[in-house]
C-alpha cells in the first residue's frame, strides 16, 4: 500500500454506510382505490380547465408508497 493517501476511509466505516430501510420515508401507504379518487377527481379540474387547480390539488398531498395491494395488482 504505497499509495495510502488515495485509500476512501469511509468506505470501510459501517456508521457512513446507508441502508435502503432509512431511505424510505415513514409515510401511510396509499390504496389504488385512493389514487383513482384522486385521478378522478384531477379529471374533473382538467376537464373544467383549472389547470393551476389541478397542480395545487397534485402537489398539495402527492400520494406516496402503494399498500401490498396495489403492488401486487399492478405486477400482475
């Protein structure tokens, strides 16, 4: 090992390393059923023209994370 100075310390120190558990946010999952309601009702400002409505309404409470559900019905 001449040429210690280019070795990455952090890679070697099991505190610096992230995990794919803490990068998921604790949020309530949301049913397929509950983002129909919201697609719904998205149409519904869309086709009424209130476009700056509809963004609001998306970007107010963006749904999250699927329930087990919903993920099974979509991969299947």
């Amino acid at each position: 090992m001449e040429d210690w100075r280019r070795i990455d310390i952090d890679a070697l120190d099991p505190e610096a390393q992230i995990i794919a558990e803490e990068l998921k946010p604790e949020v309530a999952p949301v049913s397929a059923e509950e983002v129909q309601t919201r697609i719904s009702t998205l149409r519904s400002y869309i086709s009424k023209g209130a476009f700056t409505d509809a963004i609001g309404f998306l970007t107010e409470d963006p749904p999250y994370g699927a329930d087990d559900a919903s993920k099974v019905s979509v991969n299947h």
